[in-house]
C-alpha cells in the first residue's frame, strides 16, 4: 500500500518536471521605435543577394556541374 502511494507521488511529480508549461505573460504592443526607410531598403537589399547568392553562383557555374570528364 505504501509502495504504491510513493509510486504515485514519483510518477505524479516525474510528469510535474517533465511535462513542459508555458507561462504567456507578454503583451504584444507595437514597437517604440519606428525603422526608417532607408534603413528597410538597406536590410531588404542584404536579404534578397543572400537569398539569391547560392543559386547564382550554381547558374553561372551550371557548365562545370554538367561536365563528365
């Protein structure tokens, strides 16, 4: 009888510790400083050459890929 109360307390407090919880207190708002235009056009510009440096690069070099020698 008592092997099995502390077997329930273990399992009890064993889900207690493993199950994740999550505690959502963060209140969204919209943001305090405002990002200027030029400073959006820049980061745009750094994001799309990152996006496209890959495969520009396989494009220009798509003669050495097809080679079987």
């Amino acid at each position: 009888m008592f092997a099995l109360r502390s077997l329930v307390r273990s399992n009890a407090q064993f889900a207690k510790n493993v199950i994740p919880k999550r505690n959502m207190t963060v209140i969204a708002t919209p943001a305090r400083n405002k990002v200027s235009t030029g400073e959006i056009i820049f980061l745009s510009t750094l994001m799309v050459i990152g996006w496209s440096a890959i495969p520009a690069w396989v494009l220009v070099n798509i003669k050495h890929y097809r080679d079987r020698d």
